[in-house]
C-alpha cells in the first residue's frame, strides 16, 4: 500500500523521483523519503507529512541514480524516523519496501545481538541491515543472500554508495519497471512510469532485477529470466488533474467514456470459453469490488438462472466454494493481496478461474485461466468510482452474453444514463448531509449493493459515520437510531421493488427523518413523501442502476467538498491493498 521509485539514467534523479512519488502518493501519504547515489556517497532524507508540504533539500545533490518511498504505516506510527528509505548501521546502504514481513520481530532481535542499532519501529529496517551483513561491493549478491530469510511480500528497491544501478526484487507485491532511452525507472505502479516512458516489464513473484541506464537484467531462481516489454496503453493526460479541482472529481466525469468503453471492447472480443461449462458462479472480492458483486449476484440468477454467491476476499479461505464452480476475482488494480489469495485457494481446488481487472500484466492476470479487462484507465482517488462503474460494466456483459442477449440494446446505450445523472442538481441533499451524525443508505433487490456502495463512499471521505442496508432489514434495529439528526438516502427506483420501498420510506419517515430519496422521478408519491427527491434517469433497470450509482458518487464527493475534507486522499486510507 506504499509507493516506491527508483530511477538510474542521465538526468538529475532526485527531482524525477519527487514528481515520481507525487503520482504515487495515493498509495501512501504518511511519510516520504528519498535517497540519492552520488558517486561514492549516500544522501539520505524523509519527513512526516505530504510531499507536497515540504521542499527537500536532497533535491540539490546532482546524483543520477535514487530511489523513494511514500508511506502508509503498518510497522511504527507515521514519523521521520519511521519513513522510507531505511538504512544500514553505516549508512552506505539505503532500502525502499512495500510489503510486510511477517518474521521482522525475531529477525531484529538476532541483529541486535550481532550489535546491530535500530533507529525505527518498522519490520523494512531490518531488510538494510541483513543486507549490510552480506554486502562486499557486490549489492546484487547481498539482496539475493537475504531473500530467503524474509518471510511475507515485499517490492524492494536497494541502493549503496559507491554501487552503480539499483537492485530490485519483488514477492506478492507488486513493482514495474519502465524502460527508457539511457534511463531505467521502477515502480510500485505504473503511473509514476508514464511521464517517461509507455514501455513497461512487469516482474513476477521470485524475480530479482539489477536496473541500469541501458536497461534491466532480471534473475529468477538463479537464471535470467527474459521478461516481455509491454506498451501501456494509458495516456499520461490520464493521470494529470486537468481543470478538475480533485482526480475524484476527474474520475467521477470520465465514467460515461469509460463505461462504453469497457463494454465496445468486451463485445468486440470472442466470449471466453471459460464461461461455457459452470454450474455456479463464486465471486470474490474486497471493498467497492465486493459491492460490485453483490450486484452482480442479483444479475446473474436473475437474467442467467445460474446460482451466484460473492465472497469477501479475506474469508474466502474459511470457505470451500461448490465444486464446479466458476471463480471470478475481482480486483482494479489486479494486486489486491486478499484476493490473489483467494483465487490462489480456488486454483489449488481445481476451479476454473476468471479475473476481472483494470491492469494489464498485473498479477492477477498470471493467476487466471482468463482476463475480462476493464477500460477504466488509470483511477488516483483513493475512493474507488470509475472502476466500480467499469466493474459494473463487466457484470452487465456477463448476464447478456449468459443470458441470451436480452440486456445488449440497453448495455450499449448505458452510458447515456450516466451523462443525465452527471446534469442533475443535488445541492438540497447536500445540504441536508454535510451536518450529519450519521447516514443510512437503504435499497431493495439489485439497489441493496448500491446502497453499501454509497454509505462506503460517503464515509471514506466525508467520515460521517455511513451504514448501507437491505430496506427490508431497517426495522431489525437500526430503527433505533434513526432521528432528526441521521438522514436517509433510499434508492426507490420504478419496478418491483418499488411498492414495499414506499412503504419502507414511510416508516423511516414517520421516525422524523431527513429523507432523500433517490427514484421515481415522475411519481408524485414520492414527491409527497421526500425531502428532496433526486429523479433518475428514464429508462430501464441498466440505467437506474447506473445513475444512482453515479448520482450516489456526487452526493459523497459535493458533501465532502463541503466539509472541507481530503477528498483524494482521505485519512488512514490508501488506494491499493497490497497486504493481507
């Protein structure tokens, strides 16, 4: 959930390191730090706080060759001392990481009593000082030594004074390394890659690299690996704010391009025979992508008749799915640690496997028996939007290519649904948001995810405190809570659901409620009823469903705007969970 970048070239590296870091700050943005190799001396300096509150002064050293870390803490508080990069006991060796290891605590003690010193709290430290043990000169030796007594995940950058290059290595965690003219950049993603270069080596589990100007050569199990170079397909205007005020803001306003997008190029590609000889389907999941899937159960069995469950990710390994089974993990950024688990467990039982990610040559691509890919481009915002509205894509494809293609007019016109939501006013809900205690999001059916999806939003960064429920479910003791001071967002679309909605509204009303209801919006019964009433798009179920979604993302975003918040990077939260 960190990010780190090395750079080894011709130019300045300090200052590509910093623009580096600022793309990945998402990941992270606790603490930061750089180190910079000038000839034979080693530059180290990291600070508490966001990259861009400060101007290190490392900037001036003219060295060519650096490496940086942004931090989300796991091992010590949020520190100087606790941020990346760390070092040896002389200070000649500097190591950035992203990952956790599990056998810190009793690697530290046996280094303490080889009378090595510890300046921090964090389980990376001990990786410096393993190395400095084993360091002669040679630094690619030195990391190879140490690798096999490090038990978790780790991407790892090394850097040592009077050492040309960088040395990486990665296990469970993700790292990528770009390939440029006399230049070699590694990441923890591939958007601090982009500015210089669309040509990319993906490094897998067990692989050790040395990067040089000329470019990397990489190790695996004591051979050379030959690794293939991808061209990213991302533009770098992608990851750049543009006129927006936040890149949630950006993200939010891309979605009607990239919902038609994912679904013009799903069609456009033969249907996976994985999808041909199932008996039921297990997704698995976690945050915004486990919602995304309890909305795709609901689609499934109800325009497939195929049974569907969705599983959280990080119990998926208390659970054995129905043999026979098809299984899809579903993951944005393809290195989501809780779910490449699962789909490793499913792969050890001999179930078929499908990812659905936004990431080419991501890990998760190399775990599966296929990849649906999402076009949702490079997503910045710690709160996932576009790639929930590319997921949801997806799931629409899959119930019209199983179900006999009676969803396919009104998938391709969806996005036509998303523009109307982005036109609509909801400044009167706003208001009656932003002074909140709390909120609770209620749905029925299909509308039941959506409204998790919404109280996930508004919580993560409005932080007023957000609960989703199935409508039917408010009465089994939420009704406790429910006051003047907690409004509620009901999802009340036309349809089935929509009777016993109105009456489920009706209740929550009766308790003194502010009462937004997101539905109907020619239905004068719920004109009656409603506070503010936020109409959505005509149409059938694909469009309510995508308009509220997006309707949904506005709310949480203008009320947080409102506030005052960190909208992109909101507190204790980073965007990619690369541990478990």
């Amino acid at each position: 959930m960190c990010g780190i970048i090395g750079y080894t070239g011709e130019k300045r590296a300090a200052p590509l390191v910093l623009e580096g870091l600022k793309r990945l700050e998402y990941r992270g943005y606790d603490s930061f730090g750089i180190a910079v190799v000038s000839d034979s001396d080693l530059w180290v300096w990291k600070k508490r706080g966001k990259i861009s509150q400060v101007n290190p002064p490392v900037l001036r050293r003219k060295g060519r060759t650096a490496i940086g870390h942004t931090r989300w803490a796991t091992h010590g508080e949020p520190s100087d001392a606790n941020a990346h990069p760390h070092t040896d006991c002389r200070g000649t060796i500097a190591i950035v990481h992203n990952g956790i290891i599990e056998n810190y605590a009793s690697i530290r003690r046996e280094l303490e009593g080889r009378g090595h010193t510890f300046r921090s709290e964090t389980d990376t430290e001990v990786i410096a000082h393993l190395v400095e043990e084993h360091f002669w000169g040679d630094l690619l030796s030195a990391v190879r030594a140490v690798l096999p007594q490090l038990e978790g995940s780790y991407a790892i950058l090394a850097v040592a004074g009077g050492n040309e290059g960088i040395v990486a290595a990665r296990k469970e965690s993700p790292l990528v390394i770009g390939v440029a003219d006399r230049a070699c950049i590694a990441a923890s993603d591939v958007t601090a890659i982009l500015e210089h270069t669309d040509r990319v080596v993906y490094l897998e589990d067990g692989d050790v690299a040395t990067l040089l100007p000329s470019g990397p050569t990489i190790w695996h199990g004591g051979e050379q690996a030959d690794r293939p170079v991808r061209k990213v397909d991302w533009d770098v205007a992608e990851v750049r704010l543009g006129g927006f005020a936040h890149y949630m803001q950006k993200e939010i306003y891309e979605q009607q391009s990239v919902f038609s997008s994912t679904v013009r190029a799903l069609y456009a590609e033969p249907i996976p025979d994985v999808l041909k000889d199932f008996s039921g389907i297990t997704l698995v999941a976690c945050g915004t992508s486990y919602n995304a899937c309890l909305f795709c159960q609901y689609l499934i069995e109800e325009y497939c008749g195929i049974p569907v469950r969705a599983e959280i990710a990080s119990e998926f390994r208390y659970r054995t799915p129905p043999g026979g089974d098809l299984v899809v993990a579903v993951t944005q950024s393809g290195e989501t640690a809780d779910t490449l688990s699962a789909l490793k467990q499913a792969r050890m039982h001999n179930h078929p496997t499908l990812a659905v990610t936004n990431v080419l040559g991501s890990s998760i691509t190399r775990l599966a028996d296929y990849t649906l890919f999402m076009r949702a481009g490079p997503e910045i915002s710690v709160a996932a939007t576009k790639s929930f509205i590319a997921e949801l894509a997806v799931f629409f494809y899959l119930a019209d290519v199983m179900g006999g293609g009676r969803l396919r007019k009104s998938v391709l016109s969806g996005h036509e649904a998303i523009g109307e939501a982005l036109l609509q006013d909801i400044s009167p809900a706003v208001d009656l948001c932003r002074g909140a205690q709390s909120i609770f999001f209620v749905g029925r059916g299909p509308f039941f995810p959506l409204a998790l999806e919404g109280a996930l939003k508004m919580k993560e960064i409005t932080y007023i405190h957000a609960e989703g429920y199935a409508a039917g479910e408010i009465k089994h003791g939420p009704f406790a809570l429910l006051s003047h001071k907690t409004p509620v967002i009901a999802l009340s679309p036309p349809g089935e659901t929509f009777p016993a909605m109105v009456s489920n509204i009706r209740e929550m009303k009766a308790r003194g409620v502010p009462l937004i209801v997101i539905g109907d919006g020619n239905s004068q019964e719920l004109r009656d009823i409603a506070d503010v009433l936020i109409p959505l798009p005509d149409g059938d179920m694909v469009s309510a469903v995508l308009g509220a979604a997006v309707l949904l993302q506005l709310l949480a975003y203008r009320t947080a705007e409102a506030l005052g918040r960190e909208i992109d990077q909101p507190r204790n939260l980073a965007k990619s969970v690369t541990v478990e």
